[in-house]
C-alpha cells in the first residue's frame, strides 16, 4: 500500500493518495468501503472477495473485481441489488477451487499487469458516467462490463465476453429475503467454510500431528537456547532463497523439488 502511493504520488502529484496499512477483516471493511465511491478488488483469496462483497453490498457501492491465475483471467463490474453480486455467482466457498492460488499454481505477471489495466478502464467508465461530460467523445456509448464477464485465455490469446444470470432473489445478501445484515454474519459464514475445508482435508488426506508444527515465534525461542543441534533444509525454488532466506549456521538450500536441477548449500558449517 506505502508503495503504491508513493509510484502513484510520483506520477500525478495532483492526486491525493492514502495508504491503510491494515488487513482487510470483517471488523473495518464496511467502514473502509463506506468511505469511497467505488471499489477495485486486488486481492487473491476467496475469503477476502465474500469480506468486500458483503460490505459492497450492505454499502451499496459498485465495485470491480477480478482474478487471474496462470495465463488466464477475468473480470467484471457488480452493481449492487442491481447486477448478480459475487454472492450470487458463487453462494458457497469451492473447497477444491480454494487449494488454487497464485502461490502454488503460479501465475504469468503480464497477465496480471493486463487484468489491472482492464479494471482501469472499468473504474473511468463508471467515474465518467455520473458526468456532465462522458469520458468517450464518440457518439457510441461505452458498456460496462456489467451482466457479463470478460475472460482472458493467454493460452489461445484470446478474450471472451460470457453472460452473467440475473441477480439472485435467493442470495444471502443481495436477495429478496437476505441473511446475512451485517459482516458479523459474514464472518460466520466463513468461520463455518474454514471448518468444513478443514474436516474434508481431515478425512481425506488427515491431519499434521501438532507436535510437527512449529510457529516461527516458537522456532525463534528453541534455537536461541540451543542452535547447535539445528540444521534447516530450504527446499524453495533458487529465486525465492535468493530474495529472502534465514541468516543461520547450519541452513542447507536443497534442489527445488520442481525446478532446481543442482544442490547448492549455503552453509556447510554442520554441527
């Protein structure tokens, strides 16, 4: 967020930037959505689309969403109780869509370059509508992507515009008879899809003992007491090591199990 207000103040300075620090939770996204006119979603998880949904929704303010994975993406814009919301879309958290992110199937960073561009446009089209001056000068009306979805397949190099059904008069927070009246709902709702992702992931691939888990506080506290019986294998890609690794006696950088060809060790101070 600093980052991106700082490139941005550096290209327009005339623009006033504010930089929130804070994680998206179901405690501050009302009040953060409340604040603004519209909102641009760049995140990459399920809970945090439902979390800013919700709030869009209870606010009643547009927002533009996308995602991309691989070299593939898509986007579209939802007006609340007037559009299908992502609710609407996607009433339940996929519990095999949710093992798929960006972090383990990767994703090509031109592709996600493109889809924020393409949100760019959204959000000028949508500022330009409640203008005296609409933003295009041509005597064609530009469309939203509104009731339809833009899908990008960089495999085939191509875009495809796909129809979005109506809103729901079943959906949770935008139907007819709505559940969900604030986020503390929301955060119930995801509280009991974190439980049953995990129960599935219990009975069909079972559970890490707890004694195998170690938080990187408590890592921290056994190795100041005794660093001499550690040795730590880093089994991530080269580039990854490169970018950030742990400082310590005894660190080994092991072959990628997918793309390292070579073994390398940082250290071969073995105790």
């Amino acid at each position: 967020a600093v980052s991106a207000t700082q490139r941005l103040g550096s290209i327009n300075p005339s623009g006033r930037y504010l930089a929130i620090t804070e994680k998206l939770t179901c405690s501050n996204a009302l009040d953060l959505v409340s604040d603004h006119s519209l909102v641009v979603d760049c995140t990459a998880n399920n809970e945090a689309r439902y979390i800013i949904n919700d709030a869009c929704v209870l606010a009643n303010k547009p927002w533009i969403t996308a995602s991309a994975i691989g070299l593939e993406a898509q986007v579209h814009v939802i007006i609340p109780r007037e559009t299908a919301c992502y609710r609407c879309l996607h009433p339940e958290i996929s519990v095999t869509e949710s093992c798929r992110s960006c972090s383990n199937v990767g994703i090509l960073g031109p592709v996600a370059g493109m889809v924020g561009c393409l949100q760019a446009i959204e959000v000028l089209k949508l500022i330009s509508s409640h203008q005296p001056q609409p933003i295009a000068s041509s005597s064609l009306k530009p469309t939203s992507l509104v009731d339809k979805q833009l899908y990008y397949d960089g495999y085939a190099s191509e875009f495809m515009s796909l129809g979005l059904p109506r809103r729901s008069t079943r959906c949770a927070v935008c139907g007819d008879s709505p559940s969900i009246f604030n986020l503390s709902d929301t955060q119930v709702f995801l509280d009991s899809t974190s439980k049953h992702v995990q129960q599935c992931v219990s009975e069909h691939i079972g559970t890490l003992e707890e004694t195998y888990e170690v938080s990187p506080r408590a890592y921290k506290q056994c190795y100041e007491e005794d660093p001499k019986t550690h040795i730590i294998l880093d089994v991530r890609p080269a580039l990854q090591f490169d970018l950030l690794h742990l400082r310590l006696p005894g660190l080994v950088k092991v072959a990628s199990l997918t793309s390292d060809n070579a073994i390398s060790v940082a250290s071969t101070r073995f105790m």
